[in-house]
C-alpha cells in the first residue's frame, strides 16, 4: 500500500531527499506522495524512510492505495527499469 501525508504536515523538508522512488512532491498546501511511486521503500530499506525521518510522525498508510507486498516489489522492478 501507498503512503499518505496527513493534513497535519508541517512542510518540514525532511521526507521530499529521503525518497528513493522521488514519490514525494510539494502539493498546493502540503507535501504529497504519488502513490503510482510510492513502494514504501521495498527494494531499497526495510522500512519506509519518510515515516522514520517525519519529526511529527504524519506519514501513514493511504487507504485509497493498498497494496500487497508483492504488488510493491513489481511496482519497484517497474520504476527501477
């Protein structure tokens, strides 16, 4: 499943140099994670870097975008192509 950043954001920077797939970007209000990009890091950490870098923890699952891990290891090959 894709993340999300919750309205909560504080534009802190700190997730956007994190991203190994650049999924995430400056939206209209917030920084916004394009969940076509978003593996939550599979196939390069073991863990989502945004979420541990996020100093107000608002970085969470996008209900909208669940995905298997199977379906974020493809989605991984497909942009590291």
């Amino acid at each position: 499943m894709a993340l999300k950043i919750k309205e909560t954001c504080i534009n802190c920077d700190m997730c956007m140099p994190e991203c190994p797939n650049q999924a995430i970007t400056m939206g209209a209000e917030i920084f916004e994670i394009d969940p076509a990009k978003c593996t939550e890091c599979i196939g390069h950490y073991d863990a989502p870097t945004c979420v541990s870098v996020c100093p107000i923890r608002c970085i969470g699952v996008d209900p909208d975008n669940q995905e298997t891990l199977d379906e974020l290891a493809i989605k991984y090959v497909a942009l590291t192509a």
